[in-house]
C-alpha cells in the first residue's frame, strides 16, 4: 500500500471511529456556508483595478490645436519616462486633454497615479496659467453606476434642480450602501453679474481690476484670538456677501458702485448638453455604491425611494425611467446560472440513479453537491472574495464534478464488500485503492488555472481567476468529502450481495470484446488512432475563428455623425427629426423607448427594444438604416460595438491630422465596399470653424493697451470669469459668475463692437484693434504612442467573423499606399482576440506541462503519464468535431472551455491507469490487468462522464451569457461536452493500448541496454 493508499485509509479510518466529529465539523462548515451566501456581497462583475490611468485636463473654450500644443504634448512628454507603459494615448478636444495610459496587469496601480501625479506637479509651471485643475483617475469595475434614471416631462423641468436635489437626490444619498449620486442635465441657478461694456468704457473700469476687487471683497478668514476674562476668544473678520443687494451696492470705484455698470440676478447657466426621453426633455441620475454593498440590497432601497417619488405629489407629471439597473441584469443572470445548475443536478441525479438503482447510495453520492457549494462558498467569504457571475459561473461548472470524486469512492468500496464481509474494513480499503486516481484527478483539474492565476496577467486571465477559485476550492473541498463523510455514510449503508456467477451486461461484453480486439490488433488500432487524429484537420480549416458574438442588452445606439459643430438648438432639431421617424415605426422596429443625448456637434440615441424581439439585432439595425429619413446637417449610423466583439477597427498614424483625414477619406470607401462591414466611418467630427482675432500691437499701443489686456477683456466676455461662492441659509453655496451681455456670446457682430476703451473723443471697439476672420478647424486631435492618429471602424453584420473581417481588411489596405511616415494598424476587436488567445494557447501549453508534471510526481514514473495524456490529445479533436456539428466558431468562451476540459478528461485515464498498475503490481499478467482494471473501472467512469455532461447540457442548449448581456456559456459548455463524450469513447480503448505499447517500449529499451552492456563488457574482456 503506497503512501496514498495509507493517507486516504487513514482519513476514512478516522472518519469511521469520530462519526459524531465528522459530522458536526461538516455541519459547521455547512451552517458557515449558507451564513456566507447571505454575507457574501452581490456584484455583477469582481471589483478589478484595470491598469489604466486616465488625466483629465479642463480648459473650457480652447481650440484643438492649442490644447494639444500647450497641455497634451508636454504632459504626454513628462508621463513618457513612467516605467511599464504598454500604451499611451490622447486626445485634444475644444474644453479639455485627456491621456490614457495603459500598464501591464501586475502593475501597481495606485503607486502609478500618485507616480503621474507628481510628473504632472513637476512641469505645471509650463501648462498654461489659467488651467485650473488636472484630475487623475483610475479605473475599477466598482466605479460604474449600479443605477441609472431618467427623468422626463411634458412640462419644462429644466429650472427644476431644487426640487430634484431635495426630493430625490438627497434622500437617495442617504441610503445605505450609496457612496455617491450624479444629477445632470439640469443646472443649478447662479448669480451672475453682467457688465455693461458701455458703461464700463465710458467709466474707465479695469476688468481686471474689477474681477480682483469682487473677489476680494467677498471672504472669510480667521485672524487669531486673544484672551478675555481668562477665556480664548476668536478672531474672524466676516467679509461673505450675504444678500444680492450687498453686491449690488459693492462699491468699485469712487462714486461707482457695482450696480451702475453690471447687472445682478440669479440665473441658469447657459445649458451646454440636452437629453430627451420619449421626445421630451430628460435629466439624468447616476446612482454609485459603496464598495463591499451588496448590490441587490441597495438597488431595492434606491426603487423604494423611487416610488416614494412617483407617488409625492410633487412629481406629478414627471416619468421616472430606469434606464439601467445593473442588480436586475445581475439577478436575471444569476437566475438563469442557478436554473441550468439545477437541471444540470437533477438530470445528473436521475442518471446517478440509473445507473446505481438505489436511492440510499444516489443520495449520499449527491451529498457531495451541497456541502462542497457551502464550503466553497465559506472559504470565498474568508478570503475576501465576492458572488458575482464569474464565481457562480465556477460553481455551474463545478456542479457537475462535484459528485465525480463520491462516485470513484462509493463504486470501489462497494466492489470490495462484494468479497469483504466486514463493512468498516471494505471501506478502509475500497479508499484505499482510489485514494491515488481521486487525488491525481483532483489535482489536475485544479492545476490548469495555475497558469492563468500565477502566469503573464492579461484582462482574461485576470477575469478568469474568479472562475479558477470557485472550481478550485469545490474540487478539493469534494475531496475531502470523500475520503471522510462518503466512507463514513457508506458504513451505514446496507448493500445487498450480489451473485457469485451472475452474468455480465451486455454493454460490458462488448466492451470486454472491442478492448481484447484492441490489445490483439495493436497496429490497426493505432491506424485507427492516427487516422481520427488526421480528422482533426478538416473541422480546424472549416472553422471559423471570432472573438465573440455581438452581445444584446436590449438596446442599441445610434450616433448621428454631425457634420459640423452646429449649435445644441440646431442639433437637437436632428434629434426630434430622428425620434419621430422611429416613433412614427415603434412596432415595426420594436421599439419600447428612445433616449437621446446631444451637444453641441454630437447627438447619439439609444434605443430600447422590446424583449425577445423575433428578428436578429443586425436584421433590425439594417430596416432600419434602410428607411432613414434625409438629413442636411448629419449622416445617421450604428455605433461601433467594440465591447461585444461585433465591431472592428484600424489606426492610422502619422504627423499631420489633415493628411489623416485626407487618407481616411480615401480608405472608407473602399472598406464600406467590403461585404459584411456596415456603419463605415472615420473617427472624426464634421468641419468646425473657429474665429481667429489678431490684435494689432501698434493700434494697442497707442490707446496705451497690450494684446494681453485685450485678450483678458474677450476672455472675460465670452468665457466669463469664477468668483468666489455666495452662501445661502436655504439653498447652500450658489456660483457667481462675472460675465458679459448674452449678445456677445450669440453674435459675431456684437463682438467686433465690444467697447475696449474709450477715449476722450470715442469708443474703441474690437474691430478697430484687431482682425476677425473665421477659419476651419479640427474637431479633435487624436494621439497614439505619443504620434497623431486616427480611427476607421465598422460594424459586421452577424455572418461575418472577427477573422474573416482581418483577412478581407488586410487584402484591401495591402494594395493601399500610404505616404512616407505614415503607417496603419488592426486594432480593437483585432488587436483584443489576438491577445486573448495567445494567452489562452500559451496557458494550454503550460497547463499541459502541469498536468504532466503532477501526474509523473504522483505515479512516480515518466513513462505512465504519457499513457494518461491520450486522452487529453483525443479530447481536442471532439472540440473541434463538436464545435463544426453545432456550427459554433472558435471564440475565446470555447478555448476557456477547452482549457477547463484538459483538467477534466485526464481523470478518466488516470483511474484506468491507477487499477491497471494496482493489479500488475499484485503479480497479474499484463495483458489480464488491463482487461481487468478496464472492466472494473468502466461503470464509475461512465457514471462521472455522464454527470459531467448532463451537468452542462443546460448551458449548452440555453442561451445564457455573461451579466445577462455579455458573451454566451454555450461555446464553453460545448467545448466541454464534445471533448469529455469524445474522450471518454477512445481513451476507454485507447489508454490501456497505449500504456501496453510504453510497457512493452520499456521492456525493450531495458533488453537493449542490457544487451549493450553485455556486448560493451565481451569487447572489453577481449
């Protein structure tokens, strides 16, 4: 008896004397399991730290140009020299830079942040002076909203932030679990002094002047303390505005005050974005959680408090959208998980049963199931872990082997009482005889994560690791179950004696047959062999490769591609022209809702479908681009799904943005000709013009002026310019704004005419300083491993594969010349699939080696695991097979699958081999001990394979995908099943063939060196 024959005979051994222990120790672990699926926070996805970080540069009213001159290119520069980038990119808009920086996983994220912080520090004195603020962020799955609402009506509710600060946002912020709360769409009223430049002009006020002195006039410091009567008494010069009046009667100049030259009022700021729902007017509410919240919770407080608000009388008339609840599609994908698992389980209990025929043995066998779910998930409680659908995910696919290791225990204790009459000592030995084979399968399983957790860190492998831990801790928490409490149950159980000389089934005779035809046909099997290898090539050259189908949530967007920087009264003219012509077709196009969203140069719409529509999305997408209606100032398309897998792209880089733009439109439409590519576009904005005013310096002069005053005055007319706040008892702190009249900011010609300064003799207007003309510009500039860039996707329509869209692309840009310097790239969806599976095929490899390397140290011996690895090679060709019979492509779901199948299928070889070596071990001639060892471990292989399979079955028929919205289970399960079925059928034959073949191999190795060394020892003699 080796080592683990001792090991396993000792824990059942202890199980047996300790009957009360084991049970109470189990019945813990169970209690703690069931307390931990209560405690265990509810997520969606594991709260990742992505190895990004994203710097956000605000300078409101800026040309493109002169952000990526002035901000981007030198913070680019100093964020360069950080260490580990794999990707730095940026773009420069007309209110902000915003940098990307992508690390490699095992970065350390938050020391990054802080790192680019201080680069950012160190060169902020050559950013310009009046940028206010540079925000760092980085990225975790936890920061996106749980929550999402809109907000519509028949009536204006524009002016409504009071009455949805107090009546929704606040009290939605004090619920438990709710870190933060987003209002938008809907501005809170400001004070705003407007100046009157002719008043201004005529009293010579200084602007600059002016904002220094409103500034300093409204303050609060405390100026020390002193000591009276033995007590400390604070000093604090109050300095606040405290009512409208008092600013008015600010006195700016002698005999001037404030309210001679500028008008004070509350007002809403100019709205700069606009949202609709159902083609009225919509505001938005973000909703966040506190990190460790569970989400359902949370997300049933927030609708309590929804519906509180829908019933106030203070929302009448008002319709409360949930536009995204993330808990609803959370607890719709964990539903589906847990109903597949349960079919999954009981079709695997209904074939335990058949194959066992009694109940007593079905039960304890299924045992296994529910005390290895609880302790899983009493261990994922301790270790800091979450329930969310990568984990459940581990568990679904666990539920099928969970019963694997109880199975391989119960049939060979029960194999030995039908010669043991003492039901304690058949059970100490019955472990004892699979404590190896349990101990190796369980092992292997577990081994092929190891890559993934411990190797090269890519967005799979990190996801991939909450996968691994649930199966993981499963795996071996069945186990211990079986060497302890299925042994310890078995006792109890009473088995009746089968007869001495019954006869065999007839599905073991003819395998008994078929294997002795195997072993005595050695060389047409193994042409057998090589033959069903050779198939593989057919399905591998047949099938398709893809990153993953185009996922649904039931909604689709629509981006309008406004064709120039059009103001938001004109663009949302496009938007109502759009929602009516898809109201106009609700039913035809099942349409539930739309909600749009627009600025100025930039509309988008989403569209919410019906459930179970009958028709596929991309179907949908197509009847309606057909049936557009004509738009003078945008062209219409589907937004790119890069997310999903359904959308592709490629970059161009060079120097100079308008070669790009020259290239990229020279390339659309060649690619729009493609077949399968639809929604063709560049990634840049329509023509946008901007109006350049350059100062005179002698005309300045002479009225005793700089460009820089100059400057200041238009900057302070259009822009306006921040004061201090203005507190209020009843509505908290209010925005003061010194601004210009509104006709400076609607009218070129009231611009030319803005009074500068006045003279003795006349008004000096704009006009008569400086020259205004207007000119066309970019809408944004695009930069790329620190190089300017510029995007080209597309949509494929749903026949078309990720690879086959690179092969078609790759053949179009081949016969594309492109000037010197510059360069084009797949990237997206591209550039994703190309990484995933490399690391996928890299973790294969590896995997195998593990598997290897555990089973040489467990059987110790080279020659034997090589016997048990014909399986994990056979398994691969019923992928392939399963995948082109069911008309799935290769997508990454399938290669997880695949990778999950490799721990699995190797568990049959090992029991065969294990037995087989048992019995040759006890003196039995070769030959008889494989047919032996076969015979007897046929009928717990078969019971394991078949629960594995039917524990699948349900993911492999459904049509369950990730958070409900996310790519399917099926390529993963099918992959699985295909594999395990096809394995199972040829490693029954094809295991004991080969480890007869390696026997005889080393048989003849050894005569060989035998005989070297006698031929070597004569010749040396001589």
């Amino acid at each position: 008896m080796d080592k683990f024959a001792h090991a396993g005979a000792a824990l059942a051994s202890f199980a047996i004397r300790r009957p009360v222990t084991i049970s109470m120790v189990f019945f813990s672990l169970l209690i703690m399991g069931l307390a931990a699926s209560r405690l265990l926070p509810l997520e969606k996805f594991p709260g990742i730290d992505f190895p990004e970080i994203f710097i956000q540069v605000p300078y409101k009213d800026a040309t493109p140009a002169e952000i990526d001159k002035m901000i981007t290119q030198p913070v680019e520069e100093a964020l360069a020299t950080m260490s580990g980038i794999k990707r730095l990119r940026s773009r420069s808009t007309e209110n902000n830079a915003e940098i990307q920086i992508r690390f490699d996983w095992d970065a350390n994220i938050k020391a990054k942040s802080i790192e680019a912080r201080e680069k950012i520090d160190a060169i902020r004195h050559l950013l310009p002076e009046d940028v206010e603020r540079v925000l760092v962020f980085k990225f975790n799955l936890k920061d996106m909203p749980v929550f999402q609402l809109r907000l519509s009506s028949d009536r204006d509710i524009s002016n409504s932030y009071d009455l949805l600060e107090r009546n929704l946002k606040m009290p939605i912020e004090r619920i438990k679990g709710v870190s933060k709360v987003e209002l938008y769409g809907v501005q809170k009223k400001q004070i705003s002094i407007r100046l009157d430049p002719q008043r201004i002009a005529a009293l010579h006020i200084d602007t600059g002047k002016l904002t220094k002195t409103l500034r300093d006039a409204n303050f609060s410091m405390t100026a020390g303390q002193f000591f009276d009567l033995d007590q400390k008494i604070t000093v604090n010069p109050v300095g606040e505005y405290r009512s409208i009046q008092e600013i008015e009667d600010l006195i700016v100049q002698p005999n001037v005050r404030l309210t001679d030259i500028a008008t004070v009022k509350y007002e809403t700021p100019r709205a700069e974005e606009g949202r609709h729902l159902d083609r009225t007017h919509a505001i938005g509410l973000n909703i966040f959680r506190e990190s460790g919240a569970n989400l359902v919770a949370v997300s049933d407080a927030v609708m309590q408090e929804i519906e509180k608000a829908r019933n106030s009388t203070a929302f009448n008339g008002i319709n409360l959208f949930i536009m995204d609840d993330e808990a609803d599609s959370v607890t719709t994908s964990l539903q589906d998980l847990l109903n597949s698992g349960l079919i999954g389980a009981v079709l695997s209990i209904i074939v335990l049963y058949l194959f066992l025929r009694n109940l007593a043995t079905t039960l304890v066998v299924v045992l296994s199931v529910p005390f290895a779910i609880c302790i899983t998930l009493a261990c994922m409680y301790f270790l800091g872990y979450t329930l969310n659908i990568l984990s459940l995910m581990g568990l679904m696919l666990a539920v099928g082997m969970l019963v694997d290791n109880a199975v391989v225990v119960t049939e060979s204790i029960f194999q030995v009482r039908e010669d043991e009459p003492d039901p304690v000592e058949a059970t100490k030995k019955g472990v004892a005889l699979v404590s190896l084979a349990v101990i190796a399968g369980t092992a292997t399983t577990a081994i092929v994560f190891l890559p993934n957790i411990v190797g090269a860190k890519e967005e799979i492998t990190v996801f991939l690791e909450h996968v691994a831990v649930s199966i993981c801790i499963s795996l071996f928490a069945s186990l211990i179950l079986a060497q302890t409490l299925i042994p310890l149950l078995t006792t109890k159980l009473k088995i009746k004696p089968k007869p001495k000389h019954i006869k065999p089934s007839k599905l073991k005779a003819l395998y008994r047959s078929i294997l002795t035809w195997t072993l005595a046909n050695q060389g047409k099997t193994a042409l057998i062999a090589v033959l069903i290898l050779v198939s593989t090539i057919i399905p591998m050259n047949l099938l398709k490769s893809d990153e993953q189908n185009n996922g649904n949530n039931g909604r689709i967007w629509l981006n309008y591609n406004v064709q120039a920087n059009y103001s938001l009264q004109e663009v949302e003219k496009t938007v109502v022209k759009m929602e009516d012509y898809l109201y106009a077709n609700k039913e035809r196009f099942y349409i539930k809702q739309v909600y749009s969203y627009f600025t100025t140069g930039e509309a988008q719409s989403g569209i919410t479908l019906e459930d179970d529509i009958p028709i596929k999305i991309a179907d949908l997408k197509k009847r309606i681009k057909d049936e557009f209606p004509a738009f003078a100032r945008a062209k219409p398309s589907f937004q790119w799904n890069e997310s999903s897998g359904g959308g592709v792209k490629i970059s161009l880089f060079g120097q100079s943005s308008e070669t790009l733009m020259e290239i990229a439109n020279e390339i659309v439409p060649v690619l729009a000709s493609v077949d399968g590519l639809t929604d063709v576009k560049a990634d840049i904005d329509g023509q946008n013009y901007e109006l350049q005013i350059k100062v005179d310096r002698n005309k300045a002069f002479r009225f005793g002026l700089n460009t820089q005053d100059v400057a200041t005055m238009i900057s302070t007319a259009l822009r306006g310019s921040n004061l201090r706040t203005f507190r209020n008892a009843s509505n908290g702190e209010i925005d003061i704004r010194l601004l210009y009249d509104e006709t400076l900011q609607t009218s070129i010609d009231g611009l030319r005419n803005l009074i500068v300064f006045r003279n003795l003799e006349q008004n000096v207007t704009l006009d008569m300083l400086a020259d205004l003309t207007i000119k066309p510009r970019m809408s944004h500039i695009q930069r790329d491993g620190r190089q300017t860039a510029l995007s080209i996707g597309a949509n494929l329509e749903s026949d078309l594969t990720i690879e086959e869209a690179k092969e078609r692309i790759e053949a179009i840009m081949a016969n594309v010349q492109l000037p010197n310097g510059y360069s084009w790239a797949l990237d997206g969806s591209f550039q994703r699939q190309d990484e995933d599976e490399g690391v996928m095929i890299t973790n294969m490899l590896l995997a195998v080696c593990m598997i290897y390397i555990v089973m040489a140290a467990l059987f110790e011996s080279l020659l034997l695991p090589t016997s048990v690895l014909t399986s994990l090679i056979f398994s691969f060709t019923g992928v392939f097979w399963a995948f082109l019979i069911t008309g799935n492509p290769m997508t990454v779901m399938g290669m997880i699958g695949m990778l999950i199948l490799m721990g699995i299928v190797v568990n049959n070889g090992i029991v065969l081999v294990d037995r087989i070596n048992q019995l040759v071990n006890q003196g039995l001639a070769v030959h008889d001990a494989i047919i032996e060892g076969c015979l007897t471990r046929v009928r717990p292989i078969l019971m394991t394979v078949s629960t594995t399979v039917l524990g699948l079955v349900p993911l492999a028929l459904g049509d369950v995908s990730i958070g409900g919205d996310g790519p399917s289970y099926s390529p993963m399960a099918i992959a699985i099943i295909g594999g395990l079925l096809f394995s199972t059928l040829t490693s029954l034959f094809l295991v004991p063939l080969t480890y007869l073949l390696l026997l005889k191999l080393r048989r003849n190795t050894v005569q060989m060196i035998s005989d070297s060394k006698h031929l070597v020892a004569k010749i040396t003699g001589a």
